[in-house]
C-alpha cells in the first residue's frame, strides 16, 4: 500500500530506533480499555501489541495473523460489538474466513535480455521484481519480444487504445507507470495530473493479461510511481497473495513484474530507441506500440503454490430503529510479516501502516458504544491482504457481508497521523461525493479546515480498501491527515513525509517510538466518528457526484 495520509504521517526522526516499549513484547490483554476511547494513550496501547514483534509483521497465513485476528475478535467483543458474519448454518461468526493463493518463489530468477549485442543478465530484487499469477509450478519465458506499449491503457470510452494494431501474444510488454498525462497535466481524458484507475499498476497487469502477454513488466519511475525502488523491494521475499481464480490464473500474462528505470534505460538504448522520445509520443493520443528491435527476453519463475485461509474481521453494533442499514468502518490488519533485514531487523512491525488504523477501528467502536445504540447499524471490517493488491476488500466486494444496497456508506482508514496535532485534514478523492459535505462540517466544528488532496497525480484514492466498497456502488470517504502542523506549520509536515518515505515506509523501521503523538489522530478520529454517527442516526443517503465513476453502480443496486 502506497497512500497520501502515511506519507504525510511519518515518525519524526529520519532513522528511529525502537523504544523500550516496542522492544519488550507486550501482553495482548487490551489494555487499551483502561483509557478514554480514542484518546492518545489508548491508541498508543493498541499499536504497541499489533507492531510488536511478537505479532511477526501480520502477514497473513502465519502466526502473526493468528495472534491479530485473536487480539481483534476479543477487543471487539469487549467494545459491545457482536459478531458480524452470519454462517450459511445461523450462527454468527466474527470472522469472514477468505480463501487466496498465496505463491511463494523457490527460485533466485534471473531476467536476460538478449541482443545482437549479446545477453545482458539482471538481479532479482536490485534490478528487476517477477512473480506469475498462474498457479503453474513453473513458468518459462524464452526469447520472448520485447514490445513498448506507452502506458499500457486500452480505454474505448476515451478513444485510447495502446494496443492497437498489434499482437502481443508470446511477447513481453514494457509499460510505463501512471496516466498519459501525468507528466504535461493535460487532460487528454485521464483528469490531467490526477491519476485515474487506468494508471495503476494493478490496471496495468490485467489489460496485459487480457490482451495475452506472455509477460508484463512495468518501468519504475519514483515520480509517477510516487514510491522508490525500495517498496518494490521489500516485497521480493514474501509470498504474493491472489485470489482463488475458477481459472487458475490463465487469464494472466506468463510473468508480471517492475524493472529499474537504469535497467530501462539501458533496454532502450540497446534497442536503438530514445526512451524520452517514444515517452512523449506515447502521451499523445493515437500512439502505436513499437517492438523493442531484435531484443527478447527470458525467465524463469519456479513456484509453490498453497491455498490458505485468511480471515476478515467483522463486527457490528446494531442499530435499534433501522438495523438493516448499515455505515461500514474498515482499516487492514495485514503488513508484510518478514521482509529482508536492514542493520539486522528482518521483521516489518507496520505500526503506522496499519496498526494505527487497526486500533483506531477499536477505539471508535468503544466510542459508539459509549454513546449508546445508534438508529441503524455500524460495522467494523478489519480487511485482510490489502499489501498484498486488496485482496480482503476485494473477497468481501465478491461476497458482501452487508448488502450493499442497503449500506449507507463506506469510512476507510490506513494509517493514523502519529506526528501531532494539524489545522487541516486532506481528503483523497475529494469531490466524488456527498461525504465531502459531511467531513467538511465535523472538522469545520473543531476549528479546522478540509483540504483536496494535495497529491492526486499518485492516486491514492485507488490504492486502498475503499475502492472495492466504492465499486459495489457504496459512497466512501477517505481522509488523510493534514499537512499544517499546528507545531511547526507545513514545514515540518513536509519534513515528516520526506522522513517516512525515505526510511521507514515498508521497511522493519516502521516501528512505535517515543517521539510518536497521536493527539491529531485522535482528533481526525472525533471528526470521522461525527461523520458516521450523524450518518447513522439520520434518514439521510450521500449520493455520489454526477461525474463519479461509481454513480451507477449505486443506481443501479438502488433505483
């Protein structure tokens, strides 16, 4: 997960070392309940058993999920809430239990790029990033074609089409990250600097799938991107996590993966081609794919392939007047467990991404109960998978738990501010729907102002739980903590960001420390509990914005 609001959150030292209180293994008695709900301490109590390393980075299948979902169910319980899973037998579960495909590489691959100039061999995890979604033991590209596609985007509603013209079947397509006009900020359909679905990576993979690449592999570039090198990193030693398909994969290309732009770059100039030059044109409307002159590339990937079971965690506080319409909190409990080690830590705690948001879902269900049984339900949905593409969001999107035409609204958190007290709070998204409205009274209230946005060239309204909630048609707000800090105004907000990105984001630093204040957090959390609880004790349905992508699904599941 790449979002606004944990770049925006970061620790304040640029290389914190853990505080005693991370470093001693906390007990998982939730201790938490000692303090008022949503108050600095009680947050703070939350982060130090989830980011502990006891709890191994929850990654899922392993014990560190094992201990989180235990750690959750019981705070739920103890918060009021009842389980939230009805069984197909009656009885009722507090865990939506969720089948993936984790795939785990046996193999060191090696990418080679061959040439009349020779071969060329490129690193795994330095140099290039691979894995497959078929569930095939093993996959083996030789001498496949290289192809430049622009921006891999097959789009017939903005009269765009990359692949137009051209076979890629047996070939390997080399794509760059983000929209067509990310870099201009002209709107040629792709809302100018803000990023639409279709510059996602996630986008990028399925078209090439679709279109039957043998292999997909995308350009890093840190600007569009907007997360370096070392995200991508991070993720080589871990299992890569899928749904379970009917298809087994099939409908995706051999191999998908990222290359470094030096790798890139040096492609390019094998193949007598001018990166900057075809960048440009493929900016243009109208572009064609170009082949990669006589260059072709092989890989291997040997992999094992098991099928477990993850869990969401669900929980609801029943509404007393209208029970059958429900406002949905979420946050991810998952991080990336395991994950290679810097100055000897090899455990990826994820305190702030997204132990922070993982505690705020307890603390504001403790803050509902606290003020009694609202008119229609509130359900808390701690999402499984979501570092691993969104997988938990996007199981409950195949199999809701709550009948989406029936759920008022949708409020998603991932990452906490844990920095200190701001005047503001960002909106990612802002001006798709009526939950604009709402936000913008709760934090005028406190004295504070709402702001856009201020990075939608990195889409980040598409790089969290949300959007699976979003796409079944239900209004969502997502909120990403201020940039002005009351302590130190946008300088040192602009400082936190830099901090975090550049040594701790996805990274075994990311760890509670004694510099960390959660009082904004808390306050950001009064103002997204006043969202929903006026919500929840109203009659009243946001609706999406006329432009929104999302209106019609919600027409459509509510006429």
């Amino acid at each position: 997960m790449i979002l606004r609001h944990l770049l925006l959150a970061g620790v304040i030292a640029l290389s914190a070392c853990a505080s005693a209180d991370q470093r001693a293994a906390p007990t998982t008695d939730i201790e938490a309940f000692q303090h008022a709900p949503l108050s600095n301490e009680a947050l703070l109590s939350h982060v130090r058993v989830l980011a502990s390393d006891e709890f191994e980075g929850r990654a899922p299948g392993t014990n560190g999920e094992r201990l989180t979902v235990d750690y959750l169910q019981r705070a739920f319980e103890a918060a009021g809430l009842e389980p939230g899973v009805t069984r197909a037998d009656g009885t009722r579960s507090w865990l939506q239990e969720t089948q993936l495909n984790a795939a785990t590489l046996t193999n060191v691959p090696t990418l080679t790029i061959s040439g009349r100039d020779g071969a060329r061999e490129y690193a795994y995890a330095t140099q290039f990033s691979a894995w497959t979604r078929r569930l095939d033991p093993t996959v083996d590209i030789e001498n496949a074609p290289l192809v430049f596609v622009g921006y891999g985007v097959n789009a017939p509603e903005l009269g765009w089409n990359d692949y137009e013209g051209v076979d890629v079947r047996g070939k390997i397509v080399v794509i760059l990250i983000n929209d067509p006009d990310f870099e201009t900020g002209d709107d040629r359909g792709f809302g100018g600097r803000a990023m639409t679905y279709y510059g996602r990576w996630t986008y990028k993979f399925e078209e090439a799938g679709r279109q039957g690449a043998a292999g997909a592999i995308i350009i890093h570039e840190t600007a569009p991107a907007a997360y370096p090198w070392a995200v991508i990193q991070s993720a080589t030693g871990s299992a890569r996590w899928d749904v379970v398909r009917a298809d087994r994969g099939a409908n995706r290309a051999g191999f998908e993966g990222w290359m470094t732009n030096e790798v890139a770059m040096e492609t390019f100039r094998r193949a007598g081609l001018d990166f900057n030059q075809l960048k440009a044109r493929a900016q243009t409307r109208g572009f064609r794919s170009v082949p990669m002159g006589t260059l072709r590339g092989s890989l291997e990937l040997q992999t094992r392939v098991e099928t477990r079971t993850t869990s969401n965690v669900v929980g609801v506080l029943r509404g007393s007047e209208r029970p059958d319409e429900t406002i949905l909190y979420s946050a991810h409990w998952d991080h990336l467990g395991l994950c290679p080690p810097i100055d000897g830590d090899n455990i990826c705690n994820g305190a702030l991404d997204n132990a922070t948001g993982t505690g705020a879902l307890v603390e504001l269900a403790r803050r509902f109960s606290a003020e009694g049984r609202p008119e229609r339900s509130v359900a808390f949905i701690a999402l499984t998978a979501e570092e691993q593409g969104l997988l938990g969001a996007l199981y409950y999107m195949q199999e809701p738990v709550f009948d989406p035409a029936h759920t008022v609204a949708a409020i998603n958190m991932d990452g906490i501010n844990n920095a200190g007290r701001t005047r503001d709070i960002e909106v990612v998204g802002y001006g798709k729907s009526e939950m604009d409205d709402l936000i913008t009274q709760a934090v005028q209230a406190q004295g504070r102002r709402v702001e856009p946005d201020s990075s939608p060239e990195a889409g980040y309204f598409y790089r969290s739980d949300h959007l699976h909630f979003a796409q079944l048609g239900i209004p969502v707000l997502y909120t990403s903590n201020g940039i002005d800090m009351v302590d130190g105004g946008v300088a040192r907000g602009r400082e936190i960001n830099e901090a975090y990105v550049a040594f701790n984001y996805h990274k075994p630093s990311d760890e509670i420390t004694d510099d960390w204040d959660m009082s904004g957090g808390a306050e950001d959390l009064e103002a997204l509990y006043t969202v929903g609880r006026t919500l929840a004790d109203s009659e009243r349905w946001p609706e999406w914005r006329a432009n929104a992508e999302f209106r019609a699904a919600r027409e459509a599941s509510r006429p």
